[in-house]
C-alpha cells in the first residue's frame, strides 16, 4: 500500500541502458510542505543524470515503499519499488513523514522533453505512470527562522 491509499505494484520490464541506485536524503533542505503530500513527485536536479523521487507517507518507514532501483532506455524510467516490509502486527501512523530520494544514473542520458516514469512493485502487479517534466526543478529550501 502506498501514500493516500494508491497501489504500487507491476512491472514494465526491459529497460537496462542506464541505472541507478535511489539513496534516501537525510537532510533534503527543501520545503516539503511546498510539495504534494500523498503524490509521488519526481524531478530532475541535473537531467539524465540526477533524479530526486519524493512521496509522502507514515513515520513508521515500515509502512511506506521503498525505492530500489532506478532504470531507463533513455526514453523512458521504470523505478522499482520493494513493497512495505510491514506485517498485520506492524502499527501504521498518519503523520504524512516527508521521503525524498535521489537517484544518480552512472552513465547521463540525454533528455529532450517530457520523460514517462513507471513506478513498479518488485513483487508483480499493476503499474502507475507519472510524468517527469524536461526542465530542472529546484525546490524551495526551508524558509530561515
């Protein structure tokens, strides 16, 4: 189960050209409430070469998926998820805790417009599709106090 109730499983298959390997942000610097709780949103920091993967979900990591691999054919980003290592016994919390990841591809593609990302369950299922817009995006950072 992920974030605001959406199912995250399936498989797009057959993409290998470029991979990379998410790596939670401790510290992100953003202003996460500037984001959409509940909703995946991808941008690109550098495109074709760094790709930041954020959703919000439970402070209980348990409950929340967890992203394991990132691959593309250049045209297109399948992003494999492992599904949420809780069990019946796990206790989910709704204090929408803010995930941001970000995922270096070893060899940089080029990007010329908008790319398709299809997010997949490494345990099989349906797919969900977003858009990754061409242009880099920097979120704002954490307004000074």
């Amino acid at each position: 189960m992920l974030v605001g109730g959406l199912g995250l499983v399936g498989c797009a298959g057959g993409m290998t050209d470029h991979t990379a390997d998410p790596v939670i942000v401790s510290d992100p610097n953003i202003d996460v409430n500037a984001l959409p709780i509940g909703e995946f949103t991808l941008w690109w920091d550098e495109p074709g070469e760094l790709l930041h993967i954020y959703f919000g979900g439970s402070g209980v990591e348990a409950c929340d998926p967890t992203p394991v691999e990132v691959v593309s054919d250049g045209d297109e980003i399948e992003m494999r998820f492992d599904p949420p290592a809780g069990n019946d016994e796990t206790t989910c919390t709704a204090d929408l805790h803010p995930y941001l990841y970000q995922a270096v591809f070893a060899e940089p593609f080029e990007v010329t417009g908008a790319v398709n990302a299809h997010l997949v369950s490494t345990d099989g299922g349906d797919e969900r599709t977003v858009s990754i817009d061409p242009e880099p995006f920097a979120p704002e950072p954490w307004p000074a106090y």
